[in-house]
C-alpha cells in the first residue's frame, strides 16, 4: 500500500468516526428535549389534577352547606304517606304535602295554610272533611303554632282566639265577620306579595277592607 493509500484510508476512517460521534451527540439531544417536554408535560398533568382536586374540595364544601340547610318534619292525617320529610330549608305545607305522596280524598285543605313556612322540628296533621281542627302545626314540644279562630256554638262567625293574619288559611280567615272567601283570598294574596303584615292596621291596604271593614275585624285579628 503507498503512502496515498494510506492517507485515504486515514481520512477515511477518520470522517467515519466524526460521523459516529456526531450520530451519538444527537441521539443525545434528541433525547434530552424529549425527557424536557416529557417533564413539562408531567408539571401540566399535576397542576391540572391539582385543579381538578381543588374544584372537588369546593364541591363537597358546597355539598356539605346544601346538607346543612335540609330541615326535618314529620307529617300526619290524610296523606297518603304518614311519616317523617327531609325537606329543603323554606319549604312550605304545600311541599310536605307532595312529598309524602299528596293528600288523600278524605282531606280538608281548606282548613290548612298551604303556603305556611314550615321550620325544622315541626309536626303536620292534615284534617279530615269530617272534623274541625284547633291545631295542625305543633313544636317539638308540641305547642300549638298557629292560632286557629273557634265558631260559636251557634254558628257565627268569629270567637273567643284571634286569627293570625300572617299565617291563617283562607277558611280561617273567611271565619271573621264580614270576610267571605274573596276577601279572604285577597288578605292572602296582599301577604304572600310583601312579605307577611307588620300591623294589624295594614289590613286596610288590602283591596275590599275599607274603614268599616277594619272596624269589624280589628278585635278579631292578631300578628
């Protein structure tokens, strides 16, 4: 082999080698962008389970608040299922009734304030056509809650309890003198859209109640 040979050979080898160490150089950085968009991938996942950990925590808090405002009744007479509700906080008569599978045929609403605010603790009896109630809503001590008016023994109207304006039914107060079943629709409708009576005197803001109206009632009523 002559000395030309030998230097080509040389060079040869030489190109080979450079051509290896630049092929491991890049595998080299080829992998470590790899392992560096692999940790930025990892750092995304962990930050959005960390996300998704928290928005969870906030919704067994939410959960835990919504738990918190359920109150409990217990409900009795004619409905068709007797027994004890969980009921949404502000729930009213008229939701107890639903909720244990609506009233019975035999079932006198019109002795009940449907849309009475029923408060935790509280019990319902819900009368029958047959009878006369002088309580259907009672504390855990079972003190009555809301005042019913009693007909006289001859048949009038009005009685010895006064009717609670706020809470009284529309048959309880169709009971005063002088109030038939509109005005006493009327009375209802005027408490329902301000928020209940402050003053007895306030009946007269009510359409159909004028001056003498007032009179005749003003004895019988309470708040």
């Amino acid at each position: 082999m002559n000395l030309d040979n030998k230097k080509k050979t040389m060079i040869s080898i030489i190109l080979i080698i450079i051509l290896i160490i630049s092929f491991i150089i890049y595998l080299i950085m080829n992998n470590s962008e790899d392992n560096a968009l692999n940790w930025e991938e990892d750092i995304i996942m962990k930050n959005t389970q960390n996300e998704e950990n928290r928005k969870n925590k906030i919704g067994e808090s939410t959960n835990e608040i919504e738990e918190e405002e359920i109150i409990v009744v217990h409900i009795t007479g004619e409905v068709k299922k007797e027994g004890i509700l969980y009921l949404a906080k502000g729930a009213r008569i008229a939701d107890a009734i639903k909720e244990a599978g609506g009233e019975t045929d035999e079932a006198d609403l019109s002795q009940v304030n449907l849309a009475y605010k029923l408060q935790d603790g509280q019990k319902i009896y819900i009368p029958n056509k047959n009878e006369k109630v002088s309580m259907y809503i009672t504390d855990n001590g079972g003190n009555n809650i809301i005042e019913e008016s009693n007909n006289t023994q001859n048949g009038e109207k009005g009685g010895s309890k006064k009717v609670n304006i706020n809470t009284a039914s529309q048959s309880e107060l169709d009971s005063l003198p002088g109030i038939g079943p509109a005005l006493a629709q009327n009375i209802i409708d005027y408490r329902e859209e301000n928020g209940g009576f402050k003053s007895i005197e306030e009946l007269q803001n009510v359409k159909g109640i004028g001056d003498a109206k007032y009179d005749d009632i003003k004895d019988n009523v309470t708040i």
